[in-house]
C-alpha cells in the first residue's frame, strides 16, 4: 500500500505564469497500481482552477472553473492513461 501527499508550484515560462497545487486528500493505493483514491487542487491564474478527484485506479474525474468565478465550467472523466499521455 501507499499513499501520497503533496503541495507547491510549477512554473511555466512557455505559458507566462505558474501554478499552485495542493493535495486535499491523500492519493492511496496498492503495489504499482495508479491511485484508487485522492483529491489534488490546482490553482493557476485569475483564480482558474481544476480539482482532480480519483473515481478508481482507472479514471479521475475533472472539474475546471476557467474564469475563476467558483462555478464549475466543465467536468470532464478520463482515465489514467488518458491524463499521463
């Protein structure tokens, strides 16, 4: 078993800004699995957001807020392989 927690910012000068992240409940899991459980929250500019939320040890769920504004703009479900690509 294992788990993972995790907080800081990533600069991206291709983009011209950085974002904050910030685990709000540990990612866990088994053996070399992906996680089957945790919450990640990414902050970038103007307020945008992503929260990633792990539905299994096969797909997260995304929900973006794009202007900032606390309304959740799109939800979108894919898998691990799909958001490592």
């Amino acid at each position: 078993a294992y788990t993972l927690t995790a907080s800081g910012r990533i600069d991206i000068p291709s983009q011209g800004g950085s974002v904050n992240y910030t685990t709000r409940a540990p990612f866990a899991g088994f053996g070399d699995a992906d996680p089957d459980s945790g919450e990640l929250f990414i902050r970038g500019a103007d307020g945008a957001s992503i929260t990633l939320s792990v539905l299994s040890n096969t797909q997260v769920q995304l929900e973006m807020d794009y202007d900032g504004n606390g309304t959740i703009d799109e939800t979108v479900i894919v898998t691990w392989v799909e958001l490592d690509a």
